[in-house]
C-alpha cells in the first residue's frame, strides 16, 4: 500500500460546496460491487439521492447496464467493468460488498464468494474502509430451528447442488469475521431473505420472477415439488433501507434482513394470481435437490439494534414489480432483448 494515501472525505479537491450532502453532513465515496445487479442498483440509487459519490464494479455476470443508466452523467457516479475475483487498488470510505452469482442456475459459477470477499477484505483493509458482507438466509440450509435467528449455525449440505452457494456465503462470513479479528477491519454482516422487486433478473429462475413473467407471458405458473415448502418474501426497498442502516451502525452482526410474512408457493402463486392474472393456471414440475422446506427470518436482532423492520407486504410489493417486468417481457419480444 506504500505511495497510495487514505482517501479523506469531504477534504478532497472538488468536494467542498456541492450539493447533496452525505449523511450527517459528511459526503462518503462508496463502492458497491455488484451494483449493475438487482439489490445494487437499488441500493445505488438510495446512495446517489442522499448524495455520496459511489463506484460501482460489476463484470454484468447477471447485472446490466440498464440497471443503472438513468445515472449515467451524474458526476457523482461511476462505473467500472471489472470481475471481483482480480485485485482492485481504489480509495473509498465504504465497500458494500454484493457481487455474486446469485441464483441457482448460476451458482456453479462461483469463486467469487471466496476469491472476490477475499480481495475486497484485502482492498478495506489497505485503506481502512468499513465493509459490508451481503450473506444470506441459504446460509442456515435446511433449516431445524424455525424461525432462524442469527444464532443458529444451520443444516448445509457440503457436497450438494447448492453447496457452492451455501457454502460459499459462509466462508465469504467467515473470512469477514477473520479480518475483523485479525486485522481490525470494520466489518458488517446482512444475512438476506428472499428479495424480489422491479429489475430482477427475468430467467434467472427465481420463483417470484418466474411467476410474475410466466403469469403476464400467459404461460402456466410452475410450482415445484407439492408447493407447501414455504419462503418469506421482502419488497427491495425494504432491504436497502436496512443495508444502509446496518453499514450506518455500530453493530458487526451477522443480521437477518427479511419480511417474516411467510408464505407457501402455493399461496404465493395464488397472490400472483390475483395480482396480474386471475385465470392463470399451475403446472407441477419436479422439486430441485435439496430444496429448504420452509424458510422465515426471526428480525429481533435487527429490530432492537438497528430500529429496522420491513414495511412493505407482499400483496403490496409485487403490483410495484409488475409494470417493469411487462415493459422488458414487451421489449424482448420486440427482438431487442432484455
Ligand atoms: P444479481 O445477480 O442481480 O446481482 C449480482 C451482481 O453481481 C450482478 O450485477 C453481477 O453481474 C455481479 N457479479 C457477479 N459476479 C461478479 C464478479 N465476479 N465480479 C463483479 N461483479 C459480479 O443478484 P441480487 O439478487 O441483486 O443479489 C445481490 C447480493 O445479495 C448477492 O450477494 C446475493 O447473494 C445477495 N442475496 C440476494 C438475495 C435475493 O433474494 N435477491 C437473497 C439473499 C442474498
Ligand atoms: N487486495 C486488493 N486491493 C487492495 C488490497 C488488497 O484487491 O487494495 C487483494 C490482494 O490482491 C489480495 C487480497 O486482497 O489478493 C487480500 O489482501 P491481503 O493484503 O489481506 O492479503 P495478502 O495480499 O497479504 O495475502
Ligand atoms: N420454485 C417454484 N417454482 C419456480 C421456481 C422456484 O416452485 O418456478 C420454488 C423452489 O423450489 C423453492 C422456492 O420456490 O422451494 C424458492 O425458490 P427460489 O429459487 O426463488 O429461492 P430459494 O430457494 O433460494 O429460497
């Protein structure tokens, strides 16, 4: 690290007498990696609009430029092309960390949760920035304990299909928290449940995006395995209200970030139902491999601590995705793709 000094905020050149200012007054610089993505654009945007300089890095794996154009030429934003797993030498104030192969079919691509937490540990640790791990709720595995609090040390399977995920996630926790106690970096840990909202990858094969696109498609909704597994599902805006509140703490976590309503596919596809297309219809497939059975944040800790707790239910949640889905399902149709 010799030669590079320690980015200081709201001294650098340029930086004095502009307009929004930070939190607290004080304008932070920020990485967010993974923020062409779905979570990271949103939480983007919230950083933009209470007006912090942020960089985002994103390889467009899943994320997409689209994500974010409505920033292009904001002078406060920038964006770089560039894959987690390979150093990066930049000076900032704070680093959410949310880049990640983040569905199942895209999971076996997955160095990014050791190689890319381990560079950006390296990178918080150079210049002393605050570093937030975006964990989740898969960490738990099939769960035995339900609720899950953050005490629960979970039921993963280490040789399973969804094992570079889990596992993944919880070696980028243990890495997080090896750096924190070996080297003092300010660490923060968000476990997270199932998130859905406008921007979510349109085939990646999540079940609320596969039933909002398949019930405005007019395809029938596919429900796997009889349907009465269970998920909790949060509305996006709830979780980076809670992101932020987490990085903006004293508190290292880990905290579960999710709504507690809980619902089964069934009942989800029923909402859906009502939401967009009440005649569409359900087809049963096969259930994927060590699929959790049931799934439901307990949010005390976060509660208490960060006076955070969701405020969107999902019967008023998936209306607010469902005009940016019919926009891109129009668009690809018209041949200009996604
Ligand atoms: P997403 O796929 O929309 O976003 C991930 C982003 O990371 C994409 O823009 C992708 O291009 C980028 N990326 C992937 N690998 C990269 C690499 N090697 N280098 C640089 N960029 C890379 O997914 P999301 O739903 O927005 O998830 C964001 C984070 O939140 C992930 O870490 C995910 O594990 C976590 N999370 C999400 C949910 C959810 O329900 N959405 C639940 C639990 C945890
Ligand atoms: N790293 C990075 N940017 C930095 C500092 C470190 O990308 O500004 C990477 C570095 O290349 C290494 C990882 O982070 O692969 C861990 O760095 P650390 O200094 O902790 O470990 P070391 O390099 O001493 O093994
Ligand atoms: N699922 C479903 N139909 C689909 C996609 C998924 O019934 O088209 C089920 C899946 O088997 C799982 C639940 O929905 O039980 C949530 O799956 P998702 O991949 O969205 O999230 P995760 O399993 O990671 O919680």
């Amino acid at each position: 690290s010799a030669g590079l000094t320690r980015f200081e905020s709201g001294s650098g050149p340029g930086r004095v007498g502009r307009v929004p200012v930070g939190i607290g007054g004080r304008r932070m610089r920020i990485v967010v990696t993974g923020g062409a993505g779905f979570v990271g654009s949103h939480l983007v945007d919230k950083l933009i609009a209470r007006g912090d300089d942020v960089i985002v890095i994103d390889n467009f794996f899943t994320g997409r430029k689209e994500n974010l154009v409505h920033l292009f030429g904001n002078p406060r934003f920038e964006l770089i092309r560039h894959d987690v797993v390979e150093p990066i030498l930049l000076e900032v104030d704070q680093i959410y960390h949310l880049a990640c192969p983040a569905s199942p079919v895209h999971y076996k691509y997955n160095p990014t949760n050791v190689m890319g937490t381990l560079n950006m540990l390296g990178l918080a640790k150079r210049i002393g920035a605050r570093f937030l791990l975006t964990s989740t709720s898969e960490v738990y595995g099939d769960p035995l304990e339900h609720p899950q609090k953050e005490t629960y040390w979970g039921n993963v399977n280490p040789i399973g299909e969804r094992s570079c995920y889990d596992e993944g996630k919880r070696t980028a926790e243990t890495l997080t928290m090896d750096y924190h106690r070996g080297a003092g970096v300010e660490v923060r840990i968000a476990r997270i449940f199932n998130t859905y909202g406008p921007r979510m990858c349109l085939d990646d094969g999540r079940v609320v995006s596969n039933f909002v696109a398949q019930a405005i498609r007019k395809q029938p909704l596919t429900v796997y395995g009889d349907g009465k597994q269970t998920r909790s599902f949060q509305y996006v805006s709830d979780l980076v209200n809670g992101l932020v509140a987490l990085m903006e703490s004293e508190h290292v976590g880990p905290f579960n970030l999710g709504n507690p309503g809980e619902f089964t596919m069934l009942e989800l596809a029923q909402v859906v139902k009502e939401t967009i297309d009440s005649s569409a219809t359900i087809e049963y497939r096969p259930n994927t491999a060590d699929d959790p059975h049931m799934r439901k944040p307990d949010i005390s800790k976060a509660k208490e601590l960060l006076n955070w707790e969701p405020k969107v239910s999902l019967r008023e949640g998936l209306p607010l995705m469902v005009n940016d889905f019919r926009n891109r399902i129009l668009n690809e149709d018209e041949g200009k793709g996604m």
